[in-house]
C-alpha cells in the first residue's frame, strides 16, 4: 500500500467515531509499511479522523466492492 491509496478499515476505532468497511486515504507510510497514517472524510471531504494505523487493521480495496454511505453524526446520537 502506498501514499494516497484508498483502503478499507478492518476494525473498529476512535472509541467507535469509525466503523469496520469505512474508506480512508493512506497519507504516509511509515517504516515500509509498518505503520500508515490514514485520514478518513466525509462525502464534502470534511476530516472525520487521521489515524495512525497498523497493516492489519486496514486493507487495500477491492475492485468490486462499491461506496455506501452512513451518517456519523446520526450514529453518534448527536442529530436527534
């Protein structure tokens, strides 16, 4: 995986804030890709998170996989 690739979250993080499947962009690679920083944005492109994230937690997309949408905001309860 390499800078700017778009790559899919394995696992939940920031305390539930991001879901499995969610899609972010590697911004670094860190040490070969021991590490990546991966920032993951809205639809507008307003930062949700930039996360410091281990290989196992991400992976790179698929070609058949499609985008889906959910509202964090919505999720978070802080739209009710």
């Amino acid at each position: 995986m390499s800078e700017y690739d778009l790559v899919v979250l394995q696992e939940e993080i920031a305390d539930g804030r991001l879901k499995v499947g969610d899609v972010g962009t590697i911004l670094t690679v860190y040490n070969g890709g021991k590490a990546y920083e991966v920032e993951f944005v809205t639809l507008t492109g307003e930062s949700v998170a930039v996360e410091t994230l281990l290989p196992h937690q991400i992976r790179e997309v698929r070609s058949s996989e499609v985008m889906s949408v959910r509202d964090i905001e919505l999720q978070n309860g802080l739209d009710s």
